[in-house]
C-alpha cells in the first residue's frame, strides 16, 4: 500500500499503481483522495459534490457539464477543474487533461499529483520534454517512488538510458523508504542498463530483483522470463489483464530488440501497438521506439 495523504484525522492509502486495471487509475485516486481530503476542509459546494458522485458512477458527460457549470460560476474551482481532469483522463482525452491540468499547476503550483497528472497527460502525448519537466516538478514536491518511476520511463522513451537507469535507481530507493515493494524500477534498470551496453550492471540488476521476488505476483513472471527461467509463452500465462499482457509483449519484445531478433521484437511491438492498453507506460515507450530516428533503419521499415 501507499500511503498518499497523512494528517491527525485521516490517513489515506492507495493500493499500489501496478496492482490496479491499469496505471491511469492510481493517477486518478490519487487526485480524487486529495480532492476529497481537501473537501473535508472546505465543505465541496452540492454542484461539485454531484459532479464526483457522477464521475464515480461512469457518468462523465453529466459529469463534465456539471463541473463545466462549477466553473461558470467560479473559473478557479480547484475541485471542479480535478473533476475534470480525471474525467478526460478516464476517456483518454489527453490533449484536454493537459489544458485542465495546467489551469491547476497556475493555481496549485505545489500540488505534486497535479503535475504527475499534467506530466501523465504530456506523457501519452508523446511530448516528453513537457512530461519530463512536470514529473520533476512532482518529484520535486513529494519525492515518492511513483514520480521518479514516471521521470525513468520518460527518459526510456526519450532514449536517454543512463539517465533512465538512475531515475529507476531513485524510484526503487524511494519505494523502499516508503515501505513499498515495486519490482518494475529494476526491470526498467535492466533494460536501461542493456540499452546502454551495461551488461554487468543488468545481470546485478536482475541478480537483486531476483532475490527480491516475494510472491509469484505480477511482474515476477516477467523477471523469471528475462533471467530465462521460464520462457516467453509461460510468462503470458501468468496475464490477469490487457495491462500485463500489454506489458508482457512489451518486454518480449525489448528483450528481442535488444538481442538483435529484430523480426521477432516487431512481432511483439505490433501486437502492443494494435492491441495492447494504451493507457500505460509500456504502451507510449513501444509507440516511442517506432519514432526514434537512431533505430536502425531495417527496424524502423517495419512501421513505415
């Protein structure tokens, strides 16, 4: 569990991002906690009120007029502006959660989750210079695993794997001190690290996540498969949700890229690309990978 906002009267604690249908989801809880820590304080108006209990309930195009009629009447309704963030979120209107979200960060501009929200946005927009810079405000005010987690998948996708290596260092370190346990900072090290022809500091970084899988739970498939314990087909089987099987052929297909079955690793990202939950990290990394102008060109034909 994570624990997302402590005072004397309330503490809320969130299951961890990865455990839930997708990662988009602990974005949203994480907003809607601290909107609902902030109402307790200072009494959400009913129109407000009604527009999260709509939200909650999938009606988001009551929702979002409700929260459109919040801010008719008061532009700078920080209650209604999350509902509305979390709303384009939910339908994946990310052009129109950055809008929403940089209205926040004017009026918020040390709100961590409001810029790990702008930075989410950004993020599967593929403008990952603007996302890079709002995960670090996050960071910045609440330096937790998640933020930094966000910072190393950016660079993954921005293809700056030193970098990327030492964000998912900072992740792994931040969990720890938090009491969490999150293996994907190491596999994103891993990968960083073989990007980077790294290949001692990947197997010590596989070394230490095995010795650290605790339970048979989602990734720890994923680890035994890169440290070749079981093979590919076995790892999916594992899958409980598109999320993790979209993260599955993401990381068959890394795993391929990187050892030079191009052909194969295409497969995977295809599969990803036509198929997979576009509302996760893996998702934009494989969507960045067929974009990057310094993959070979053989591989890149494959997407042309």
């Amino acid at each position: 569990m994570i624990s997302i906002y402590n005072n004397k009267d309330q503490i809320i604690c969130l299951t961890s991002m990865r455990n839930m249908c997708n990662k988009i989801t602990y974005l949203i809880l994480s907003i809607f906690c601290s909107t609902l820590q902030l109402s307790a304080k200072t009494d959400l108006n009913g129109l407000a009120r009604a527009g999260y209990e709509q939200l909650e309930s999938g009606d988001y195009t009551k929702a979002i007029n409700t929260f459109k009629e919040v801010l008719e009447k008061d532009a700078s309704n920080i209650e209604a502006l999350l509902g509305q963030a979390i709303v384009y979120t939910r339908r994946q209107e990310y052009a129109a959660a950055l809008i929403a979200y940089d209205k926040i960060t004017k009026i918020k501009p040390n709100n961590a989750f409001a810029w790990n929200g702008r930075g989410l946005a950004a993020y599967n927009l593929n403008n990952f210079d603007s996302a890079l810079g709002s995960f670090k405000r996050a960071a910045e005010q609440n330096p937790s695993g998640i933020f930094h987690e966000s910072i190393a998948w950016t660079r993954m996708c921005r293809g700056e794997y030193a970098l990327a290596a030492k964000s998912a260092r900072m992740a792994l370190l931040q969990y720890n001190k938090a009491g969490d346990h999150s293996l994907y900072p190491l596999i994103i090290a891993y990968f960083a690290y073989l990007e980077s022809s790294e290949k001692l500091n990947a197997d010590r970084t596989l070394a230490y996540a095995l010795s650290n899988n605790r339970d048979k739970n989602w990734p720890q498939p994923v680890v035994a498969y890169l440290a070749g314990k079981i093979d590919a087909a076995e790892m999916i089987s594992y899958v409980t949700s598109l999320s993790e099987e979209t993260e599955a052929h993401t990381y068959i297909g890394l795993k391929h890229k990187i050892s030079g079955t191009l052909k194969t690793a295409k497969l995977h990202f295809d599969w990803v690309i036509r198929s997979g939950d576009s509302s996760i990290f893996e998702h934009t990394l494989v969507r960045s990978i067929s974009l990057h102008k310094n993959i070979a060109h053989n591989f890149l034909s494959g997407y042309n």
